[in-house]
C-alpha cells in the first residue's frame, strides 16, 4: 500500500503498489506519506483522548487463579 495525493493537494489516499506507480508516472498523483494520511484523514474527526484518564482494573491471570484454587 502506498500513500498519494493528487496534484493540487487537495485530496489524500491509499493506494495499492501498482495502482501507485502508474499513478505516479501519468502525472495524476504524488507520493506522500503515512502520516499526512494519518493526520489529515483518517483521525480527522476522530476525538481527542485526555492523556492518563483509563481507568485500570487489576484482574488476577489465569495462572493466578489456578495457584488460587490451589492453595483452597
């Protein structure tokens, strides 16, 4: 998969590697890369998580619990 965007930068892409490179050579599209895709479409609507917010919960492993039942 590669990453284009067409010639007045208007719109960004993903492509297969063949579809890429006659894209490339007929002039229609520039490569760019995976992170101008990230950023400009594909998380562009998506909300903003808050940093160090999720909530954690302790579950004991399935070998804890086996020892668990063990020691019972």
């Amino acid at each position: 998969m590669k990453t284009m965007r067409s010639r007045d930068g208007k719109r960004i892409w993903r492509t297969t590697d063949e579809k890429a490179s006659q894209l490339y050579q007929d002039g229609e599209a520039n490569y760019a890369t995976k992170e101008e895709w990230k950023r400009e479409v594909r998380d562009f609507n998506k909300p903003k998580e808050t940093a160090g917010v999720k909530s954690k919960t302790n579950k004991p492993s399935k070998a804890q619990k086996r020892q668990l039942r063990k020691t019972l």
